[in-house]
C-alpha cells in the first residue's frame, strides 16, 4: 500500500497546470464582480473546476442562481460513480469515510486507480498538493483581477467556453463509440438552444442528456 507521500510524489506535475487552472478561475469571478473573498470560498468548499466553471457561466452570462446550481450539480454527477468505486478504499466510520470521500477529484482518483482497486494513499496525497494549488491559484487570480481589470479586453471571458470544449475534447478520446455519440449530441443540443432559451439552461440540459445517455450504456 502506498503511503501519503507517494500520493504527493505523484500529484506534483499537477501543481502548475492546477495553480494557473485557479488564477484563471479567480481572475474571471473577479471580472463577474465577485470580490476576493468569494472566489476563494467557493474554492475551498466545492474544490471542483467543472462545477465552479460553470456557475460562473451560467451566472456571468445572465442565468439565474438556480440554474448555476443545478448545471454544477450534472456536471459533477461522474463523481458519484468515481466515489462508489473508490469507496471499499476509504477507512472509519461514517463521518470519517464521508471525510476521505472528498478527496475524490478526477486526477487523484486516476492515480489512486490500479486495476480496478484504489489505493487510498495514493487518493488522499494526490489531492493534498491539488487542493492547496486550486485554492492557492484562485486567491492569487481573484486578488490580482483588479489590476487586469475586464477579463475580455485580454480574451480571458474565453477560457469558460475553452474548459467546457477541453472537457468534451476528453470524452471524445478513445475508442467507445457511444461516449462518443453521448458527447457529441450533449454538445449539439447546448449550441441548439444557446439562441433559444434563457442563459444557463443549455449547459443545463446537454449535462441531463450527457448523464442520461451514459447511463444507457
């Protein structure tokens, strides 16, 4: 069994891509008018790119706090099978192991996986590093946003729609023709109904559609 260290080892090529992932998150929430303390906040409760990423989409393109909720709730809807999986790993009783469960984050749980069994040193030291680089990174981009001043007269506005398109980019990778097919119609119905429905709903309904159609799989 690995121990912390190794899990801290592993995660350290992490710690930059990490680190600029959440300056850029702080920067942009800073341009929504989100202030300091807010971003970083948000940073330590949810430590989710995705869901942060998409709240501020959804509610920095006009959508209302109810579809933020629910478009961060779908997209991290994979971690509910990524936590069942790594459960037999976590330790203690049920506070404890709902304590471990947290660590569950996509590169940790990726590292901490080997064939088909998790190694809950490995989980828990990959995401240590991780945590302090996301929450780090967006301290560091939220106090520095008013100095850059509006994130689109230096195209930064961009990197919500380009973290969506990396996260499909992933899913189309491989050789499994329906995640394939899954990926593609979610992708397909959010830029149908970007001139349709109100801000917020198409991230919405591509992440309903995306977990439905996996889960005929």
């Amino acid at each position: 069994m690995a121990t912390y260290r190794d899990g801290v080892r592993a995660a350290l090529p992490l710690l930059i891509p990490t680190l600029a992932l959440g300056a850029s998150f702080g920067v942009l929430a800073r341009g929504l008018g989100w202030g300091v303390v807010a971003p970083v906040v948000m940073s330590i409760v949810v430590f989710s790119g995705s869901a942060q990423f998409a709240v501020a989409s959804v509610l920095g393109g006009g959508g209302s706090a109810a579809a933020a909720i629910l478009a961060a709730g779908l997209v991290n809807g994979r971690f509910l099978p990524m936590g069942i999986a790594a459960a037999p790993a976590l330790r203690g009783g049920r506070l404890r192991r709902a304590a471990e469960a947290q660590t569950v984050v996509d590169a940790s749980w990726a590292i901490a996986g080997q064939d088909g069994r998790f190694d809950r040193g490995l989980l828990i030291g990959a995401t240590a590093p991780q945590f302090v680089a996301w929450v780090g990174g967006t301290a560091l981009g939220a106090a520095s946003g008013a100095l850059i001043g509006d994130p689109a007269r230096y195209g930064l506005d961009a990197l919500f729609p380009a973290f969506f398109l990396a996260l499909l980019v992933e899913e189309l990778r491989g050789s499994d023709a329906q995640r394939t097919r899954v990926a593609l119609a979610a992708a397909a119905i959010a830029l149908a109904l970007v001139a349709l429905v109100p801000p917020g709903l198409p991230i919405v309904a591509a992440c309903a559609a995306a977990l439905v159609g996996l889960r005929r799989r």
